[in-house]
C-alpha cells in the first residue's frame, strides 16, 4: 500500500496523505509562507515521515499561473528527494467525479460540505442524464470550465471563457445534439461568484461553490482516482501569458546609437 500525498494549488492550497484530514488554506497568497509547513504537518499527522511518501498527486489545474508552479515545484521536488512516483490530476475532472459518484450528496447530508456553499438545489429535475459543468476560478472575470456527461466524457472540452459566454455554448450543445432529458450540475470555485449567468443555463439542478478537494478524506480518494501518470507534469494554464518579448530598441537619427549602427 502506497502512502500518497496531495498538494493542489489551483486554488488555495490543499495537502494532505490519502486517509487523513487534508490542511486547507483559502488564501491563494499564502503559498509561499505556509505550503511546505502545511505539508510537514500533513505527513506527520498522518504518522509518516516525509521519506516515506512513495506516491504524490499535484493538481495541474486548470488554474492561474502562480498557484500552481508552487504546487508543482514542491511536488516535483519532494518526489525527487523520495524517488517517489509523481503523478498530475486535472481539478475539473474531479469535480465532474465528485458529483456523478453521489459523494457530494453523501458529504452534504453528514455536513462536511456547508449548505452555504450551495446557490441553487432544484430537487424537481430527477432526471438519470445528470450533465457536470465543472469550473474553477480564473479570475478577470472568466473561469475554467468543461462540460461531462452522466458518464464522465468531456462533451464540452476544457477551456477559458466568460461565463455569458459559456451558458450560451451549454445551451447551444444540448439544442445542437437534441437533448431534451437531462439536468446540469454547475460545481466548483467560481459557481457562486456568477451565479446569475448559471441561472440563465437550461434544467438546472445544482449550483455549488465546491471542489473535490472540499469534500476532505473523501476528496483526497476522490483526487488520486482522477490522477493520471504522463512523462512530464505539466501545468494547465490555458491563458496566454502577460509577459511578451520586447520589441527591439528604435533608435533616433543623429543619437550616438543610432550612428554606431549606420558604421556597422
């Protein structure tokens, strides 16, 4: 048996090994300070030393750029001390996971998820073809988001948008293909920031501003289902970067650079 540690930084930040009550930080500007402190704490309070961590699951996002390169150089890092096996896990695909498995449900009635978490709770739309708009916070008023089906596939692919934008592309999907039995579930950070725009998506069921990871032990088992071992671990930014190489100096005529060029 693995002993597996989760760092996710998508939002916040979370740690904890798989069996145990994760450490939860809200703050996504504490990484620095607190991330490896919270770690320590997270092994030992599971009775291990970090040298014993054989298996590590870092969230890749989809996420803003500096949460997650601390998550993953702290995951990159810690595995390469440990010779320990490092695997990446998509949020979104864990959110989707989270709700179509029943845990949310479970997790709500034994009050480890606040019913203030939750916007919109339409018992009336039993359907079985129970679609997940999975979301996380992109800040700038956009989000990330993909659209699962009941039986996880991504019928909407992962993307950036705002969310105008994305309710009118849900809507769009299910009057394209002919959809008419179904319910949409809208989950993750993000949810209830927007929450007049979800209003406005078709047979809505669910409105919840929560992540896999909030459901604690069970999120942690929820995480490592979802996580997926490549080559390299790379991280789901999605948004183009602010920084771009500068343009080459313009020099005036008759300045003292501008006359070393013409010499040369």
């Amino acid at each position: 048996m693995s002993n597996t540690l989760i760092i996710d930084t998508s939002y916040g930040s979370t740690v904890g090994v798989v069996g145990y009550k994760p450490i939860v930080e809200t703050d996504s500007r504490t990484h620095v300070e607190k991330l490896q402190v919270n770690i320590d704490s997270a092994v030992k309070n599971a009775g291990l030393e970090l040298n014993q961590i054989d298996e590590i699951v870092v969230g890749v996002g989809p996420a803003p750029f500096t949460g997650l390169r601390a998550g993953l150089v702290a995951a990159k890092a810690i595995a390469f001390a440990n010779n320990a096996k490092i695997l990446g896990c998509n949020s979104l695909i864990a959110q989707s996971l989270m709700i179509r498995s029943g845990a949310f449900e479970e997790s709500l009635e034994n009050g480890v998820i606040s019913k203030d978490l939750i916007v919109e709770n339409n018992e009336s739309c039993n359907t079985e073809r129970k679609y997940v708009l999975s979301l996380n916070d992109a800040r700038r008023r956009q989000v990330y988001m993909s659209l699962y089906d009941d039986s996880g596939c991504e019928v909407i692919k992962m993307d950036i948008d705002y969310p105008a934008n994305i309710v009118e592309r849900v809507n769009q999907y299910f009057e394209s293909n002919k959809i008419c039995d179904y319910c949409v579930c809208v989950a993750g950070h993000g949810a209830k920031k927007y929450v007049e725009d979800w209003k406005k998506i078709k047979s809505i069921r669910l409105i919840a501003e929560v992540s896999a990871l909030d459901l604690g032990v069970k999120g942690l088992e929820i995480f490592k289902l979802c996580a997926s071992q490549k080559d390299v671990i790379e991280p789901l930014y999605l948004r183009r970067p602010d920084v771009s190489v500068p343009n080459p100096l313009k020099y005036v005529l008759g300045s003292g650079a501008a006359t070393k060029v013409a010499e040369k």
